[in-house]
C-alpha cells in the first residue's frame, strides 16, 4: 500500500531502501550511544561523598579521602562504615583525638602499624596531618 504512494511521489525502490537502511541505522547507532550520557555523571560523582576535613586543636587539618581508601587501597564502605564510623550526625559526634586513635579506634583501627603506617609514630603524621 505504501509503494504506490511512495511510487506516486517520485520515490524508487532502491530509494525506499536506502531510507530504510538509514532509519534502521540510524536507529542502531542511537541504542550504542545512549548509556554514554550516563558516562559523565558517574565519572564526576564523589566516591563516599568526597573529602572530610578535620580541625583538631593544636595540630594541622587532616583531610580523608574516601576515593583514595576505596580506589587505590581496595577498600570497599563497610570496611569503616557502621563498624568504626557511624554515618549520621556528621563528624562532630565523634571526639576523635591522638588518644583515641593510639587506643586502636576510629583511623587507628586500621592504622595500627600492621595494616597500615602506625599513627603512634611521629614519622606518620605528615601523611595525615597538613599545614
């Protein structure tokens, strides 16, 4: 039904396909890139919610880094998360100093010297500690 009135307009056969080819390819080539508009979104997003950065008194700021620990080190949210670091109230519920973390809590639970540089020595506190 379609020829005829394709034909009637001045439309070929062999036009009618290479139109066809083309919306089919067309097409195709629409479905292949699609999820590349998600790719920026993901790319930009912060693992763990970026940086945190803490202020305690008498010593330089400490900013930890989520996608450090996570990319480069393998570790995965739950390895700190719930366990040594509760996710609600923000860092301020947390009365995180020296003593506490030379006690083997919070960052001292995996930075005991074994699994990672000991914060009980005084050449680790420039990996942490920043002017």
């Amino acid at each position: 039904m379609l020829r005829p009135i394709a034909t009637a307009l001045g439309a070929t056969k062999s036009n009618l396909k290479e139109r066809t080819l083309m919306k089919i390819g067309s097409g195709i080539v629409l479905l292949l890139a699609f999820p590349l508009l998600f790719v920026p979104v993901t790319a930009v997003a912060k693992i763990g919610g970026g940086d945190v950065t803490y202020e305690p008194k008498g010593a330089g700021k400490v900013v930890f880094q989520h996608e450090y620990h996570v990319n480069l080190k393998g570790m995965k949210c739950n390895s700190c998360h719930y366990k040594t670091f509760q996710m609600r109230g923000g860092e301020s519920q947390y009365k995180m100093d020296m003593a506490t973390l030379t006690k083997g809590m919070f960052c001292g639970s995996c930075h005991d010297g074994k699994k990672a540089f000991a914060v009980k020595d005084a050449a680790s506190c420039k990996h942490c500690h920043k002017e």
